[in-house]
C-alpha cells in the first residue's frame, strides 16, 4: 500500500523522508525541514515523487553540500536524470 501524506524525520544527523512527495503536500514539508541540517537523505520511502518534491530535494541538498542521497526510489531517479541532476541531487555542469 503506496503511504499517501508526507512524512519527514530529523534524527541522529539523517533525515528520512517517506510517502507521496507531491506538490500537494511539498508546501508544507518544506514549512518542517526547509532549513534541516543533516549528514544523510534517507529517500526509501518515498512512495511517489513530482517535480516539485525534486525542486524541494534539490534545495535541501544544496543546503547540505556533505550530505549523502540514500536509497533513492527508481521513480525518482528517473525524474532525477530528465532534470539533469546528479545521483545526489545537485545540478551538473
């Protein structure tokens, strides 16, 4: 069963995101880690991700720069690629 609200948490230095990343519910996640520091981005379970969620993603990780992309969904690496982000979800060259 797909998990339908977004959840987020921040603990020992990781934060994991789970359920449906979508411009529906990207607002107000952003409201709860827009400014998260953390060492690790747990993305496992994510159930479904738009174009906003990759928006909110990529914002995340530039404000993390060391921060490591884990268990990044195959959905996700697919959009990833079209908008010619790298395996950590920064913009290449």
């Amino acid at each position: 069963m797909a998990l339908l609200d977004a959840r987020a948490t921040l603990a020992d230095g990781r934060l994991a995101l789970a359920g449906a990343l979508t411009a529906t519910h990207v607002p107000a996640l952003w409201a709860q880690i827009g400014r998260a520091q953390y060492r690790q981005l747990d993305l496992a379970a994510v159930s479904a991700a738009d174009s906003a969620a990759l928006a909110m993603l990529s914002r995340l990780q530039e404000n993390n720069p060391q921060a490591e992309v884990v268990g990044l969904p195959t959905h996700l690496d697919a959009l990833r690629q079209s908008y010619r982000l790298d395996s950590q979800l920064r913009f290449t060259a």
